[in-house]
C-alpha cells in the first residue's frame, strides 16, 4: 500500500464517518510544529512483542519538522512513545507509555523497587553526565511535588493511577531528551534539561515487560507538551489519529504546532475546567448524552457528567493512557439496560463468562454470529453539533473461554468519572490544546 493510498483511506475514514474530532485552538501556522509517526506492536500466539511495519507513511500531507520519534500501540489501545535520554555512549532509548491524566513524564531509574522486566535496562543516573536532581530550594519544586525529609535537598513525586491502582515515588529532575528519526537518514533532534520524574520505587505498575515508565501530555507546565511549548519547539497544540490492528498497513500520528492539518472547518466545544490546582490538568468536555443504535436515551441526562466543585468527581475526559471507556454508575446502568433489550429484542441473551472480571457485560454467541445485531454508540457534546459516532468493532470485544465463545461490551463502570479511552477512539482525528487560558475547542473536522 503507497503512502498516499493510506492517507485517503484514513481521509475517508473521517469524513464519511462523523468521528473525525479534533481539539485546540484553531491556527497553527508560523508557529514550530513536529510529528510522531506510529508503529503497531502486538502480540503472537506464541506471546512474542512482534513490530509490524506499515509499507508507507499514514498520510501524504505530512510535515515532519525536527523532532520525529515513533510511537506504539501495545496490549490493545495503549499507545507508547520512543525517546531516548542521556547523551553520548550513555544514551539509551525507552519506550513510555502515552497518558493524558498526570502532569509528568517519569521513568524507572536505578536503583528501582520492585525489579520489572522492561524495554532494554533501567536507566541508570550515575553514567549520564546531564543528569541533575531538582533541588527542595528550587522554584519548581511546588506542589504537587514535594520537599523530601530528613534535610536530603531534593524534590520527591509521588503519581497515582486511579485506574489501575498503580503509583510511582522518586525524585524530580532533569536530564537530555533524545527523539530519533522514523528511517534511515533522519536527524536526531535532542532537548537539553527537560523535567521528568526518575522513580526508584513504583507499584502494581503494569508495563507488560516493555514500557520503562510514562510520557505526560497533560495541560500541567511539567508535561511534555507544556514545557517544549514554553520553549518554542512546538505550539501548545498536538493531535493523533490511533490506528486499529486491522490497519497493519498504515500509520497512525502524532502531530504538535503546525504540523497539524488544517480544521477551520471542523464542528467545536469548549474544554473546560482549566484550574490545575483541582484537576484542571486533564481534558474535560461537556458530554450530555448518549445514543444507542441511532436513538436518544432520554434516561441519560447531561447532570449525569457534571463535575462536583467540591468532591472534584465526575465530570467527562479524555485519555490516550486509558484502553477502553470508563462511565459514571447512573449513566453506565442506563446504557447497559438499553443494550440488554436490544440484543435481547434480536435474541441474542446476556452470558456471565468465568473468570473475566472486566468485561461486566457480554453476550452468547461468535463475532460472526451476532455481529450484524451489535449497536452503535453516539456521544453528544455541547453544542449538539459536536458528536463522536463510536461503531460497534470499537464497543464489543470476542472473547473464548473453554472453548465458548462470547462478546462483550468494552465500556466499564467507573465511580470517578467518565473517560473516554483509546479503544473507542480509532480511526478518529483528535486535535487538543495544552494551554490552560487560550481557547480550547472539540472539533469534527470536516476536511
């Protein structure tokens, strides 16, 4: 497949299907901009981590500029991006895991506990001659980091993953970021004295043998994003386009600044809650509904999303770092309910499978079998212009257990919030703006 044959089926893709979203500030031009072009890694049947190439780049337009390192989906919809950090015969490259919630990019560093398999060795602090910890007295270390104890002088993190359960403790500081080329002959761009979080002691952090640790692009200043925005390298803007498994033979993209497309055209809400000090971080929408199979359910109502000032729960975001869907229990009791009827009303019966945990929803039968009966989800933002159509191969999952087979619904229950993952946004265009004051908008594009 050409380079240009798999931009216009992504092309395609967008505009006859309304999930093509974007979400930044309109106008990027005069201003720096790079790319991140996408590599698919899944696993065999033998458990091996195989890397599929695509035979091309994901669209024609591209304007790579500088800094292009590569990054890859892994285990599903979880995305990664390689970097190296150090300089000279110290440098070493790590894959980090993409995350959208946390306002810092951190990776495992020697010593660290408990002892995980990763993606070449732990970096190691001694060796890099541009390694500096982040000292208690520096104006940096504010919350949410913290002086460490006991007269040490250094600046302590400590991220959790509400999600997952996971956390990560260590020490906040500085070191060269090293991005490398997607094929022979590419420059190597590197950036000096980028903060990050060196962890020596991480738990239940899932990495899956491969990921050294997590790559921010919060709207916090210690993110990625933020902090070559602050140094002119890029806009305050990025946007991504995921690629499913089922596209081998394309790339999907990461872009910053001007290197993304145009969307002058595009149907738009605002972000919301820009205070950093009460999760302002994160991207928040306005979601007011839900459709199933094309029909309002009028059961779901717009209060169901609100954020409570207080309690700083609910509310809706975005996150590259979460595989699948998370919804708030009112709105996730009436979704589920509704798709219950309907697959009950073409025969297809509720199943409970041994084992998966989960998967809180499936039903009898193959992929095949009741594939045509599956329903689509439709998202309605403010203004009622803006959705996101989410087809049913982005809802339901196969899965065979003793040799029976089901499929199940991939949106889960969540008391926190609602987040809309990874998985249920492939093959959709997404632009978001990092800038906490600057005009922040959802768009459909329509190019």
């Amino acid at each position: 497949m050409s380079s240009v044959y798999a931009c216009m089926l992504c092309f395609f893709l967008a505009v006859l299907n309304p999930v093509s979203l974007a979400l930044g500030a309109a106008g990027s031009s005069g201003v720096a901009g790079f790319s991140l072009p996408l590599v698919p890694h899944y696993r065999t049947a033998a458990g091996v981590l195989e890397e599929l190439l695509p035979e091309g780049d994901a669209e024609d337009d591209m304007n790579i500029t500088s800094i292009r390192p590569k990054m890859i989906p892994y285990s599903g919809a979880i995305y990664s991006v390689r970097v190296g950090i150090g300089s000279g015969g110290t440098q070493h490259f790590y894959k980090l895991a993409l995350d959208l919630v946390h306002p810092l990019t951190w990776m495992r560093c020697q010593p660290c506990i408990p002892e995980k398999k990763q993606d070449g060795s732990v970096f190691n602090t001694a060796v890099s001659p541009h390694y500096h910890f982040i000292a208690s007295t520096d104006p940096r270390c504010m919350a949410p980091y913290k002086r460490a104890g006991q007269g040490q002088g250094r600046c302590t993190f400590d991220v959790k993953f509400q999600y997952e359960g996971s956390r990560a403790h260590g020490l906040l500081s500085t070191d060269n970021f090293v991005f490398d080329g997607s094929g022979p002959g590419s420059p190597i761009s590197e950036v000096d004295g980028l903060v990050f979080g060196c962890a020596h002691n991480t738990h239940n952090f899932i990495n899956h043998d491969v990921w050294a640790g997590v790559m921010s692009l919060n709207r916090h200043p210690t993110s990625f994003i933020r902090q070559l925005s602050d140094r002119g390298l890029a806009a305050s803007r990025f946007s991504y386009c995921l690629v499913g498994k089922e596209h081998d033979k394309r790339r999907g993209f990461l872009r910053f600044g001007a290197d993304i497309p145009d969307q002058s055209h595009a149907r738009s809400t605002k972000l919301l809650h820009g205070e950093l000090a009460q999760g302002g971080g994160m991207y928040y929408v306005r979601l007011d509904g839900i459709s199933l199979g094309g029909r309002r359910l009028t059961a779901i109502t717009p209060a169901m999303f609100e954020r409570n000032p207080h309690s700083l729960h609910g509310g809706c975001t975005l996150d590259i770092g979460t595989a699948d869907t998370l919804m708030t229990p009112d709105a996730y009791r009436v979704l589920v309910a509704e798709v219950v009827a309907h697959m009950h009303s073409r025969g297809v019966h509720r199943a409970t499978v041994p084992g998966v945990q989960k998967l809180k929803l499936c039903f009898h039968g193959t992929w095949q079998s009741i594939r045509a009966h599956l329903p689509s989800v439709t998202l309605h933002f403010y203004p009622e212009s803006a959705v996101l159509f989410i087809k049913p191969e982005l809802l339901f999952v196969a899965v065979t257990h003793e040799h029976i087979h089901y499929v199940c619904f991939a949106v889960a229950p969540y008391a926190e919030r609602t987040v809309i993952g990874a998985g249920q946004m492939l093959d959709t265009r997404f632009s978001l703006t990092s800038n906490i004051t600057g005009s922040s908008l959802l768009r459909r594009s329509a190019i």
